[in-house]
C-alpha cells in the first residue's frame, strides 16, 4: 500500500502542470481547475491589513493578489512542478512563469510574500532580505506574519 502510494506521488510529481493561471490569493493559483500552493512564500490573506510607512492602513492581502496576478499576466503559461499534495488537497509546487521567472521569488523579492522558512529551508531568505533593504510591499511599514494572522483570524495556535 505505501509502495502504490509513493508510486503515485511519484508520478503526480514528474507531470507539471501548465496554463493559464488564475490568482486565488497571494500564494495560491488554479490552473486547469487544480488549486496549486506556491511552495516557500506565505503571502497576507486576502482579508488582512498591513501599515503603511505613513502610519495609514492598506488592505496588503489584495494588493498581493492584484501584483501576483499582473506579474503572471506578463509571461504566460505558467508551469508547476509539483512537490506534493498538502493538507487541504490542494498541490504544492514550484511554479514558473514562460520566461521561466519563479514566481516564489519573485513574491519575496516585491515584499508581496515572506520566505516561510518553515517549508522553503531559507531558499528565499536572500530575497526576502532585499525586499525588507528596499521597503517593498509589505515590508513598508508594520505586518503581521501571514501564519499569525491566520491563527488569530481563526482563533487558534499559529503553525509557523
């Protein structure tokens, strides 16, 4: 039984899954109607709110989505490599844009998402740093990690 299960992830892993995607959230995609995490990178929810440099409030989750989705738009399709399938039965992968951006990487590096060391072993930490050196995205002002903001959110303990 475990063999035919690791045989089919495997298999699921060595398909990648390319399209035209379409922006779920900050860290989320659906191409050809599968949910794909992007691997390494937590973006804000959708709903979250982060502080501006100024001391004003912005809506940091949508703007995420809204960059996330320009930045696909530019170079399509976009190409997952599957890593595997996660806790919501939902695939996790690396993905890349046509001009074969990653688009984890790019994330960290607008400050539209952090590296979430927890899954990427600090693959994005470099680009995390520069986005933070620049004051890019959410780096402009105060956040909340998107983990915490999620537990609080759902009033339960964080899992980063």
């Amino acid at each position: 039984m475990v063999a035919g299960v690791l045989a089919a992830g495997a298999a699921v892993a060595a398909d990648p899954v390319i399209g035209r995607a379409t922006v779920v959230d900050g860290d989320t995609i659906e191409i050809r109607g599968e949910r794909i995490r992007l691997n390494g990178v937590d973006a804000p929810e959708n709903w979250q709110t982060c502080g501006d440099g100024d001391g004003s409030i912005y809506r940091c989750g949508k703007l995420a989505a809204l960059a996330l989705d320009r930045f696909l738009a530019a170079s399509r399709p976009t190409r997952c490599e599957i890593t595997e399938r996660g806790r919501y039965q939902r695939f996790v992968a690396v993905c890349f844009r046509a001009d074969d951006r990653e688009v984890s990487r790019w994330l960290a590096e607008s400050g539209n998402a952090v590296d979430w060391e927890r899954y990427s072993n600090g693959a994005y930490a470099g680009a995390q740093a520069l986005a933070r050196s620049r004051g890019a995205g959410v780096w402009r002002g105060k956040f909340q990690l998107p983990c915490l903001a999620r537990a609080e959110h759902a009033k339960r303990e964080p899992s980063c």
